[in-house]
C-alpha cells in the first residue's frame, strides 16, 4: 500500500506505506515482557506510605491520588521578565502548575486491570483538576497524559499520570482547536464528527461503543496501534461531561487498554494524551474531546523509530495500515490476559483439590 492518508486534526499528510512493516531489521530490538511489579514497592516514591525525593510522605490514600509533581517542568514561580533575543527570535515565560496522579495505591494494577468504577473516579478526579485548574486565570491549557513503559521512557513504573497546567497552549491542540474552527465557519459542522460519521459508515476500524463513547483506530493513524477514545457527543472538555456519559467513557477506555495488554500478552507501553479545549477564555464550539494513544511499537519487541520522513522531511509515514491494525485489537478483547491466568490457576487448583491430586 502507498498512499498518502489526510490528517484533518492535525491539518498534515501521513504517508500510509504498509508493506514496510515486515521489511528485514537487524537493530536494536524492545524487550517484550518483565516480571510483573509487587503489590508494593518500598523503594517507589509513589507507593502509600513512602517518602518522595521532596522529603514529603505520601498519605496511606486507598483510591486515586494527586500531589504537585516534585520535578515539574512548569511552575508558578517563573520569570516573568525575560532578556529579549534578537530578532527573528522571540522568547516568553513559560509559567504553570505540574501535577501526579496515581491512579490506585497498587504498585502492580494498571489502567486495564482497574475496575470499570476505579477508572470512572479516575476521570471524576481529572474532570475535579480540569474545574479547578482551568478556572485560573494564568492558565490558558490543561494537558493531562499517561506514559506507558519503559519504551517511552518512563522512570517510575506506579500507574500515574501527569497533569501540565500552562500559561501557553501545546501546538498539536493550537492546531487542532484552529482547524475545528475553520472547519465549523466552513461547513456548519463539528469536524470530529464528520470524523465519527466516516468511521461508523466505513466501520471497520471501529473496535467498542458503549453507551455515549467510542474507540476507534482512525483513517489517518500514524502509529501502528493508534486508537482514538471519545464521547459520541460534542464537549469541549471532559469537564462538561454527564455521569452517564463519563461511565461509558471509563468503560470504553478500560476496553482499549485490555485490549493493547491482549494483544501480545504483555503489559503494552503507549503515551495517552486528553485533547481538550484551551481554557483561555475563548470559545471552543468546534473542538471535541477526545484521548488519544499513540504505542511506539510496531512488533513486541520493535519500536517505530522517527527518523528521515518524519524528524527530517516533517511527514510522518506509517509503516501498517489502520484497517489491519484494527484486525488485530478487535480480535485481541475480553477479560484481561493475566486475570484469565489467574481464573485459570484458581479453577485448577480447584481441580486438583476434587481429585485429590
């Protein structure tokens, strides 16, 4: 397959080249599976109980829980007068707040081994940060994210996310917010979805609809196992939310995520990002919430590596094809793997006890 593939969020093309994927690779390859992490880890600075590099303990907190990061990469105390450049360049401050969120004291339950109501009080605590968050004046965007596995970096394995509250908006939302707006004064319509209406009319990649939500590996996926997670009707942000509509999201989020673990039988390393609105003041009625996930690997132990398209040429060139890559996760849901393993032992041992074995 060649083929360029239009990107309407991203106003951008995306070269679509899938027979790439079984091409002969003699780099360096991912380590596919590890041991499963403890329940508790004495030395994690996220755990109950545990002292972080600040010299704060963490609370014995039982559901999710959320602290000012102690690294963070914004914070209110920024300089605010700052030595200008010369031109053409120019130079700002970049002031915010940066937040942690554990999603559960256990060391060792992902997102896709949390109950369907764990993950619902887990975007109940998000829509809680949006409210109060956004409703300062200094803070012009909201970005809330996951990263997954040591593939993308991560340097504390504790299911958390982070929280980047700032006085600027991130580019792919500038972008995305633009385009929605363009798209509305144009047509009359919600660019996301026209986006829904022309997966649900392909229907292929669409992998679970529940209730209000969607998941869905869209037309212009850039990665391998690039999934989209949004509620069917349109919100700025997560904020605006019902409790009906935010239970089918956790449910259909929860879907994904076992699914991505399924898929090779191993904990699946992604960066997941919440697309919402800026909070600048401005009106948004052509921006429509969604989260995105965006797994760097392409096999289970072969990452998808950005290099002359992409860093030198500016386009990003996908080496599968969103309608293959929806085969795989579609085939690959049910219970999680490692809760049928356990299933598995439990009624075996039951066995064994009958028989007397």
């Amino acid at each position: 397959m060649w083929e360029q593939r239009w990107h309407p969020l991203r106003e951008e093309w995306v070269i679509v080249a899938a027979h790439r994927q079984s091409r002969p690779w003699s780099g360096e390859q991912v380590a596919a599976t590890a041991a499963p992490p403890p329940a508790y880890d004495a030395g994690c600075y996220l755990c109950p109980g545990n002292q972080r590099v600040s010299g704060k303990a963490n609370p014995q907190y039982t559901g999710t829980y959320v602290f000012d990061n102690d690294h963070p990469c914004v914070g209110p105390g920024a300089p605010m007068v700052l030595a200008p450049p010369p031109p053409p360049y120019r130079v700002g401050p970049a002031s915010g707040l940066a937040r942690v969120v554990c999603y559960s004291p256990r060391h060792d339950v992902t997102l896709a081994e949390l109950p369907v109501e764990f993950v619902d009080a887990l975007l109940a605590t998000w829509q809680d940060q949006m409210r109060e968050l956004a409703a300062r004046p200094e803070v012009a965007h909201v970005l809330i994210f996951e990263n997954k596995g040591e593939a993308v970096g991560v340097s504390n394995p504790h299911p958390h996310c982070q929280i980047y509250a700032t006085n600027f908006v991130f580019k792919f939302i500038e972008t995305e917010a633009h385009a929605g707006e363009r798209y509305l004064a144009q047509t009359g319509r919600v660019l996301f979805q026209d986006v829904l209406k022309a997966e649900r009319e392909d229907g292929r990649r669409i992998l679970f609809e529940h209730g209000d939500a969607i998941a869905f590996v869209p037309y212009f996926a850039r990665y391998a196992y690039e999934v989209y997670v949004a509620p069917t009707r349109t919100h700025a942000s997560l904020v605006t939310l019902s409790d009906q509509e935010r239970a089918g999201l956790a449910t259909v989020l929860r879907d994904v995520v076992i699914r991505f673990d399924n898929l090779w039988t191993m904990p699946f390393p992604y960066v997941m990002a919440l697309h919402q609105a800026p909070t600048d003041g401005a009106a948004y009625p052509g921006f429509h919430f969604h989260i995105e996930f965006h797994p760097p690997l392409r096999t289970p132990n072969l990452l998808k590596y950005l290099a002359g398209p992409e860093i030198g040429g500016g386009n990003f060139l996908s080496d599968t094809s969103a309608e293959a890559k929806a085969v795989e996760l579609l085939a690959a849901g049910g219970p999680h793997y490692r809760s049928r393993s356990h299933s598995h032992n439990h009624e075996g041992a039951k066995a064994r006890r009958r028989d007397g074995s």
